[in-house]
C-alpha cells in the first residue's frame, strides 16, 4: 500500500495502529488485545531487564510536596528505589530525557526563531558553541529529583526555563514532568519563537498518538500512548499554559486563519537506532512543507506570509511511526508541560505538580546545599550570594552532564607506532586481524566533561568528576563507578575515551575515533574509590562505633548490628560497601596488572641505577608531538623513543599502588595490600633515582640519546610537580623546597589565576597549539591545593609554614578568577590563560572544572 497524508492510505483514512517494533521490522497490535500484550510485555521484562543494584533516596522533599497533592501511596512505593531510571541522560541536547536503558524511548527539545525567516536556519537542538548561546545552564539539578536550567539565546532574544521533575511511583521507574517555559531576554524587542518537542522509541514496543489528527493543527492537549517491556504501559501528554499567544497578524493572514496558533505535529518512521538523528528528519520534513505553502506568495505584491504561518511541520502521521513532534509557535513570554505518566504509578500529573514540585525541590537542593558545600568562614568573598549561586551552578552543571550511553566503539587491536613495536603484547596478538573493528555493544553512564565538544566518557576525567558527584549523592557516583569497571575487559584495558554509537561517533573527527588496547590513561578512578571508602568510614564513626572497632583499620571486617547498620543509608553502610568493594576489587586488580604489564618502561637494557630494577615506565602509543595517553597532549616532551621513561606516569602508579593497596586492607586481602606497599615502595625509590635531576632541581622525564646513554628531559610545569601533587613526597623531602620555588615563582609557574601548566620562561610557552604549553587546568590545581591541604600543610616539616601561605593565596587566586570569568561570560571553562585568566576552548566545562566547589568547601 501506499503512504497517504494526513493518516490516508490509498484513498481511504486510517487509525494510526499502535506497534512492536523490533529490528526495522512493524508488528501491529490493538489496544483492545492490551492484556496480552501486558502479560507477554511482562514476560520479556522479566528476562531483559536490566538488573540495577537496589539504590538509596532522600524521601524528604518527595515526602513533603507528594503527600501535599494526595499522593500519598507515592511515598511508600518501591520504586523509590528506581529514581536514578529517568534523567536528562541526553547532555548533548540542551534538552533531551531518555531513562537508562539501551533502546527505549527519548525526548528531546528543538527551537527556532520566527521573527524572520533567516532565523530557521539556526535550529536548536544539539549544544553547540556555534550557536552563540550567552549561557546554558543547570541552576539547580539532583539525579534523583530533577533540576531547573536557564538557557539564553540571545539571537532569538530568547530566555528559556526548563523544569523536569521526576515523581517516583509504580514499578517501573516512575512518571516525570517537564516544564518549557520562555521570555524576551529585552522586552524592548520582539521575541517569536518556535518550539518543537519530540518523542522517539527504539527497539521493542510501540508509540501511538491517541488525539485524533486534524489537517489544520491540534487544538487540544496532545496525548500519546505507549508500552516498552521496560517502562511497561505510559502516557504522554503536551498541555499549553493559560497565557501563550501566537502571531495571528500579517500578510495573507486570513489564508492561514484555521491553523494560527495550533500545534502542528508529525509522525514517521526512523530505522533502528537513527532516532538521535531526529533533528534532520525535523527540519527536512518542515522545509518541505514550507517550499509547497510558499509556493503562491513568491511573488506577491503583499509580501510573503509571517514565517510562523510556513515554517510548519505537515500534520501527518505515518503507519508505523516511532518518531512523533509536537510544534507550538510563540509570541512573547509562553508556557508549557509535557508529562510522562507511568500506567502502574496510577497517578495522573498536572500543573500545580510542576509548580509544586519544583518549588520543593529549590528549597530542599538549597538547604542540603550549604549543609554538604558550605563555605568555610575563612574564604572572605565581596559577594557571598554570587559565590554560592556560582557553586550551586556548577555542581548541579556536572550533575545535569551525566550521560547514558548505549552502543557499539571502534578498537584496532594490531596498531602500533614504530617505537612501540618491539613490546611484545598479549593483548593485540589475541587478535591477528589488522584495522579498526566494531565491539559487541556497550552500555555506560558516566559524566561527561563538556556538553558542547565532549558528550561522552573519558577515563581520567572520570574519577574526578565523581570526587564531586560522590561527596553530593554516594549511591549515584558508584552507579557511574559500576559502570566504568563493568567496562575493563578480561585482559585489564578500558578504553580512555567512551565513544559508543553513532551519535557519540558523529561528534569525534575520525582519526580520534579508534581505541587501541595497549594505550592507557592516567588511573583515576581509585580516586573515587578510596574517596568512597574515606565516606563508609567517616558515616561509621558517625553512627557509632569507631573505625578500630568495626575493624577497617586492619581490613577485618566486622558487619554492623541492625540497630547501627539503619543510622546509614545505602552503600555508607558497612554491611553494604563491602560486598560491593569485593565485587569490583577483582577487576581493578586486573586493570591494575594491565598497567604493569603494558606500560612497563627499560631499566637493565640501558644499564640504568635504580634500587628497583622493574619499576619504570613509558606510555604508550605517543607521536612525535602529543602524547595523548598522558592526558597533558602537546606539553613538552623528548623525542619518541623505546627507552624514554615517563614521570607522570610512574608517579601515577605509585598512586595507584597506594590506593590498591588502601582498597585491599578494607575488602581483607591482606596479602595483596603487603605486595601494593612493597611495589609502591620500589617505585618511589626508583622516582628519585631515575627521575630527579641534580642539575636542574626538579624531577623529570628521560630519555636515550644516539649512543644509548640516559639522560633528563627537564620542562618546567605540571609535570615537575606529579610526585609533589600526588603527595609521595616526604614532608621532611629534600627536594620538596625546590619544588615549591618552582610553584610560587611567577616567571615559571605562579599567577593571580591558578598554577600554569609549563614555565612562563620556557621557549615553547604559549606556542603551537597552547593546549598544555601555559593554560591553567583546574583539576591540577585541585592536586597541587589537595596536597598542600592535606600534607605538605599540615604535617611538620621545614617547609610547612610555607606551604600553609601558598595554599591560602593558590585558593583564593582559583576561586576568584573562575568566578570572575563565569560572571563575565556565563560559562565555566576548559582552562583558563595563563596570562589574563580569561576561559579558553571549550564551554561549558563543567567536568573537573566544576572541582572549584570542592575547592571553596575545602573538601579534598
């Protein structure tokens, strides 16, 4: 049969069936035959569901305003534990819902200008720096509540407020509410917009538009319903507010009387996995329509119609559709609501929901704000409101960045540069097929440093971003932790940087595309760990019984009585982070092994002295001018070389034996946390053999000369300093004076903005591409204040009173200067100049960048 318009099919009009829809393929059903489908949605749930460990959530705020609306059985149900399903788990959008789960159904928000018709070539829907937007921002965000974001598009002349609110209930992960809401940035100046909203299901289920369609536009409330196995039966409605207006004046006016101020829709197919693709589909199908509408006023005498009166989807709907928009036009301030109902929550949502919730939901994110960040009185700020409204900011920006992402990634398995080539590897000979191939699928749910240039997951990012997340909601972070160690493989390798799917993909120039499995990073994510294992301990001595006597001090563990154990919620509890620590601990040993194994550098072959004779090491996969692996791309470095040994990176697994060894103690295996200490043991010893240098005072790389000879490769900057911002320097360290010179000189590394990342007397500073050549990098800030606050600072030693001054100025300098630029240009920053602290590349960078709220709280 033939697609017909306006749900027509040869002649004769058609109901738009509801559908399963599975691998490209339509099997239609009746909603009259819902029990079955019921029962056999069921079935297929209990055997593909998604198992998620049980999660823990604050009632307080759900307790208050639910119980406010008569929804009292809400409070009790168990899908309180299902909180963390729904979330805006589509950062790369300025607005897009999906729950976590790998094909299901997403939302997403695109907008245009109509006070011409220029403006509808700048559609909004994926961030963009492009775009020029003055600001995009989560003012407020909880992953188990919802958020508040500020977006201005000044453009448009355009302020857009968007609200979503989860409300838990029912069996499958509970319904939610979203607010879109907008106003002139200058009331001076028109302000007509556009918005258009859509819905898209992939893999299993159906999606069917319930209000009947009209030609001309919809004038009621739009509603649509649905079933996944996951989500099981939901409905979605669209409800304007009581005050929108719409232009209904202008040229030819009466020729579009019927379809002024209505919502004009469309429903279509999408093939399997193309719904993140929505936006073309949009916007192709829009100027079709708008090419046949303006067809006969081309040449009118009276000009050409109002662009609200053209730029129109089509108001049809396809058999067979999983893709459905929803299109209102705007002038002036408007309003309106989109609820996601779930059938078993058996609860219907309205406006005074929004406005009740979200109203609960501000005042509990700011009172339990200041209680987990507060600001220490010490910090003396001209603006204490800004400064908290700024923390609040970019907390609830790293918050509202997280991401789920589902799909497929690129690994070579065989690549290797020349220098690389005479390491023999067992992980790329498993493989003896060349070039780049597609894994199986994956699933990750991971913050993402940048919702405009990075929207995915990076490994050494990712254990800074949970310090912060985790220090705000535990359970959450370690639902990302969890993610991220189901990722190592069964050699020890995870890929540095996540890109899964073809809509991460499409974001990523091809050549940085593929991952290869001897190529590392720098480990962070033991930094979470030890972090989690540092709030179990903290939560214990809270409720009760001290450290010594529940046994965490020599990792016998000694489960907590029922009466302590419920003093503490989710994975605080003793009882609870131990099997959870033994469940991950065997992959981190992996992985940690993997670094040994793969990144192990030449000691005997190049008759260097060193107390150890194993512990060195190179990272692998360099280029002759990046050393990507590193982290730190383009900052100085010797030639590419077998030999060449890496500071950074034995300082890094130093760490990383550090906090092997502190996770082994607290899981009980001892013996393991004896071999952690000795082999953290060899490779201090082996940083001041190999890598200080006499001669230039500082610690540095090396490298092999023509004539096989050692010899340092010494440039001052952030790399100088890693076995001082790690902490595995003595206090009492003879070298700790000259590195703290190196710090607080002003023609190398110290400014009023943040410690730069290489020397300002060095020949390359702020040459060539400047990435890692000055600019100054937030989170290694945070390791050099880390340090200092709790080490260098604190314990005795000769240089503690000056450590004490560096660390009070350092902080105040970073605060200032990453509040200043915020205030100045609505964005937080990737990194920040070296010579004028202005922000630089990407925006918004709220990954670790957003550490400055640990920063002001001191919470290290």
């Amino acid at each position: 049969m033939g697609r017909g318009r306006h749900g027509y099919q040869d002649g004769v009009q058609t109901r738009t069936k509801p559908v399963i829809y599975v691998n490209g393929r339509f099997i239609f059903y009746s909603f009259c035959s819902g029990l079955v489908l019921q029962l056999w949605c069921r079935i297929i749930s209990d055997t593909s569901r998604r198992q998620d460990a049980p999660r823990v959530v604050n009632l307080t705020m759900h307790q208050s305003w639910l119980l406010a609306l008569g929804l009292a059985s809400v409070v009790s149900s168990s899908s309180l534990n299902e909180t963390l399903l729904w979330g805006a788990y589509r950062p790369n959008l300025y607005f897009g819902l999906r729950p976590r789960i790998p094909q299901s159904l997403m939302t997403g928000l695109m907008w245009f200008g109509t006070n011409d018709y220029t403006s509808a070539s700048r559609v909004r829907h994926a961030c963009d720096q492009g775009d020029q937007l003055q600001s995009y921002t989560w003012t407020t965000y909880d992953a188990r509540e919802g958020g508040i974001q500020v977006i201005k598009d000044g453009l448009n002349n355009l302020q857009i407020t968007t609200e979503f609110l989860k409300v838990a209930g029912g069996d499958h992960g509970g319904s939610w509410a979203a607010r879109i809401k907008g106003e002139p940035m200058n009331t001076q100046f028109p302000s007509r917009s556009s918005m258009i909203f859509y819905f898209g299901l992939e893999g299993l289920g159906g999606l069917d538009m319930e209000t009947d369609e009209d030609e001309n536009g919809l004038e009621e409330e739009v509603k649509l319903t649905g079933s996944t196995p996951e989500l099981d039966d939901f409905t979605i409605r669209i409800v304007d507010g009581p005050h929108n207006n719409a232009v209904t004046d202008g040229p030819h006016a009466t020729a579009f009387r019927e379809r002024i101020g209505k919502t004009h829709y469309m429903g279509q197919s999408v093939p399997p996995g193309q719904v993140w693709q929505a936006k073309d589909v949009l916007t192709n199908s829009l100027f079709k329509h708008a090419n046949e509408a303006i067809g006969p006023y081309r040449d009118s005498a009276d000009g050409v119609p109002d662009p609200s009166f053209i730029l129109q989807l089509p108001d049809e709907v396809y058999t067979g559709s999983n893709l459905f928009a929803f299109q209102k036009f705007f002038d002036g301030e408007f309003q309106f609501d989109v609820f996601f109902e779930s059938a078993s929550a058996k609860q219907t949502l309205s406006s005074s929901t929004i406005d009740q919730g979200i109203s609960a939901l501000t005042a509990s994110f700011d009172q339990r704000f200041t209680e987990v960040f507060p600001t220490p009185p010490d910090y003396i700020s001209s603006s204490q409101d800004s400064l908290e409204a700024f923390s609040k900011a970019v907390t609830s920006n790293l918050l509202g960045g997280v991401g789920y992402f589902y799909g497929t990634s690129l690994v070579n398995n065989k690549f290797s540069y020349e220098w690389d080539e005479d390491e023999e590897s067992q992980d790329s000979e498993e493989n003896a097929n060349d070039g780049p191939k597609l894994t199986e699928p994956k699933e990750l749910l991971t913050a993402t440093p940048s919702r405009s240039f990075f929207p995915r997951g990076f490994y050494w990012d990712e254990g800074f971003h949970l310090l912060h997340i985790g220090a705000w909601d535990n359970d959450f972070s370690l639902e990302i932790l969890k993610d991220w160690i189901d990722l190592i493989d069964e050699n020890g390798w995870v890929a540095r940087e996540q890109i899964l799917g073809e809509e991460a993909r499409s974001k990523v120039p091809e050549e940085f595309q593929v991952q290869v499995p001897n190529y590392a990073n720098p480990p962070t994510l033991t930094v979470a760990v030890t972090a989690f294992i540092a709030r179990v301990k903290e939560a214990a001595t809270a409720s009760g019984p001290s450290a010594q006597e529940l046994g965490m001090d020599t990792g016998a563990q000694i489960p907590m009585t029922g009466a302590t154990s419920s003093m503490v919620d989710g994975y605080l509890n003793p009882e609870k982070a131990l099997p959870l620590l033994q469940s991950i601990y065997q992959p981190l040993k992996r992985h940690y092994e993997w670094f040994r194994r793969t990144q192990r550098g030449q000691i005997k072959q190049y008759a260097r002295k060193a107390r150890s004779r194993t512990e060195a090491y190179r990272w692998r996969g360099r280029t002759q001018l990046h050393v990507l692996t590193s982290g730190m791309d383009d900052y100085p470095r010797g030639p590419p070389h077998a030999g060449e040994l890496h500071l950074d990176l034995i300082s890094w697994m130093a760490f990383f034996s550090r906090t092997m060894k502190e996770i082994a103690e607290f899981v009980g295996e001892t013996d393991d946390a004896i071999s952690y200490g000795e082999i953290e043991t060899a490779i201090l010893n082996n940083i001041e053999d190999l890598h200080w240098s006499e001669e230039n005072q500082m610690y540095c790389d090396v490298n092999v000369d023509d004539d096989d000879d050692s010899y340092h490769v010494c440039h001052k900057g952030y790399l100088s300093l890693f076995p001082f911002m790690l902490s595995l320097l003595s206090p009492s360290s003879p070298h700790l004076g000259a590195i703290l010179d190196i710090v607080r000189d002003p023609e190398h590394l110290w400014s009023p903005y943040g410690i730069r990342s290489l020397s300002a007397s060095h020949p390359e500073f702020g040459q060539g591409e400047n990435y890692w050549k000055g600019p100054i990098w937030i989170q290694m800030n945070y390791l050099v204040l880390k340090a200092l606050h709790e080490t260098y600072a604190v314990q005795e030693g000769p240089y503690q009173s000056r450590a004490q001054e560096i660390y009070k100025e350092l902080r105040k300098n970073i605060i200032d200067n990453v509040l200043k630029e915020y205030e100045r240009t609505g964005y937080v920053w990737e990194q920040y100049d070296a010579v004028s602290g202005e922000g630089r590349r990407s925006h918004p960078f709220t990954g670790w960048t957003s550490l400055v709220t640990l920063i002001i709280t001191e919470k290290y």
